[in-house]
C-alpha cells in the first residue's frame, strides 16, 4: 500500500508541473518524449525497472496520415498513434487501419470504440473520469468479449500520456517518470539502477507486453539453483510450448515467447520451480 502511495504521489506531481507550463499537450507524442513504469505490486526485489516507451519519430501511413512512432522498451513491439483534437488514434498494421483509443470528450460510461479484430470484438469505454487537475481518464479495455480476465483499463492523464495500465486480475504497472518536451520528471530508471543480487524467494513476474502480437517476454527469478519447467496452456489445458525445461542457476531470468501460428486469445503460462507453483494468464491479440 505505501508503495502504491508513493506512485501515486509521483504521478500527481508529475502531472502538476507538466500543467503549468505555458503550454499544454493534451497527449504528448513529441519525438524523444519518454515513459519509465514500474510493476504493481512490485517485486520483492530490486529488478528490472518496468516496461519503457519512448517516440523515436514519425511514419506516414497508406492514407497520407502522420503517426508518431511509439517503441515499447526498445525493441519490437511498436505503436503508431496521433491525437486529432481530443481523440487519440492508433494505426493497426496488422488491419491495416486506424482505430480510436481514447476520446477525451466522451462521458464516463459511453463506448469510445467498438473493433472488429478476427472473428471477435474489441470494445473501449470511457469506465472513470477526474475533471478537478490533474484531469485523467480511465479507459476499460475489453480485447474479447468472450474471453476470460482479458479487461484491462488505461489510465491517462492531461499533459503527460499514458499514466498505468492495471490488469482484471490485479497486476498492472504505473508511471514512475517521464521525459516531455525535453524535460524529465519523476525517476527514469537506467542499467545501473538494477541490483544484479539473488531474490529472496522464488518471483513469477506478469508477461510484458501484455496483450501481445506475436511475441512477449516472460520473467522470473530464483533465490538458489533449481530445476525448473515454464509451460504455455491453452484454456483447454492443452499444452502449446515448453519454454522452460532445465537447472537454472539463481538470479533473474527472462523468456520470450512467441506465439506466431496460434489463434488469438486467452493462453496460460505455469512456472515450477522445486515445490514452488504458479500460472498468470496471457493474451494474444491479433
């Protein structure tokens, strides 16, 4: 709870000092601009800092429009956005079309956007809005209306973006700094920020990203070495991969898995470590 007190607190402030100045960005996607998280609740440990996005530049679409380019940690997974008054867009490559995500002038309760993706629906509603400063939106995500515990819910805040993402089953992670316009609020978390030191007890960590298309990466640490198996399910309890399945040594490990050839929705990851046992849930999303 303190933790999630101070993260709050942060989150607050960093809002606060974007909205005096002179001038305001209701969602800013300036090239540079950057988002550090960390996880909630959060690991017993010191450990990897939490998922980062940065805007790395600007790409044209079929369509002549303009997105900004959005990287999520650096590496593949990638977002194509733009604002368009009080609405946010996002490019669907893989659809090859734009779909809103959020739309800063709806009430709370209206849907904002409902998305055919495959034989399924994608539904966005406006579930929470804070009018008093820091204005913030919270917008409930259902991927699938037919799928189990895939709901997450966005949280964004004027002037400084994407704020946290909390999942259906409790999990989520929360800005703890940013870079806007050049200026750098809260904590941003670098490579010498992590303790490389053992974990006090075994830690299954949720996937990143999650929901995902096609791959997501997969973490867990150990506090001793042990033999240890980290197995993907289908809702059918059907085995689809064993990413895991050897004597490791202890400290913090990381898997990605790739789920190119699987049908979208709903999968199960189990890790066992020795007497330890436990599953999150994942989702494809394609």
């Amino acid at each position: 709870m303190k933790s999630k007190a101070v993260m709050s607190f942060i989150i607050l402030t960093l809002s606060a000092v974007a909205q005096m100045s002179a001038q305001t960005v209701l969602f800013p996607l300036h090239i540079g601009d950057r988002w550090q998280y960390t996880f909630f609740p959060p690991p017993p440990y010191p450990s990897y800092p939490g998922p980062s996005a940065r805007v790395v530049g600007d790409t044209t679409m079929p369509g002549g429009k303009t997105y900004a380019v959005v990287l999520w940690d650096g590496g593949p997974s990638k977002e194509l956005l733009k604002q368009n008054g009080d609405s946010v867009y996002l490019y669907d490559q893989l659809l090859s079309k734009e779909y809103l995500i959020y739309d800063f002038s709806r009430r709370v309760g209206d849907t904002v956007a409902t998305v055919q993706r495959g034989g399924d629906t994608m539904d966005i509603v406006l579930g929470r809005f804070f009018p008093s400063p820091p204005r913030t939106w919270w917008f409930a995500v259902n991927p699938y209306r037919h799928a189990t515990d895939a709901e997450f819910t966005n949280i964004v805040q004027d002037s400084i973006g994407l704020t946290g993402k909390q999942q259906s089953f409790g999990d989520g992670y929360y800005l703890a700094g940013a870079v806007i316009g050049g200026k750098v609020y809260g904590t941003i978390a670098t490579v010498s920020q992590v303790d490389p030191s053992p974990p006090a007890g075994i830690v299954l960590n949720q996937n990143y990203p999650n929901p995902f298309n096609p791959t997501t990466t997969i973490r867990y640490a150990l506090p001793a070495r042990t033999h240890v198996t980290l197995i993907v399910f289908n809702t059918l309890g059907q085995k689809v991969a064993t990413l895991v399945d050897a004597a490791e040594d202890p400290g913090e490990h990381s898997v990605r898995f790739d789920g190119s050839g699987l049908a979208s929705g709903v999968y199960f990851y189990r890790l066992r470590a020795g007497a330890y046992f436990q599953s999150k849930s994942l989702l494809l999303v394609r």
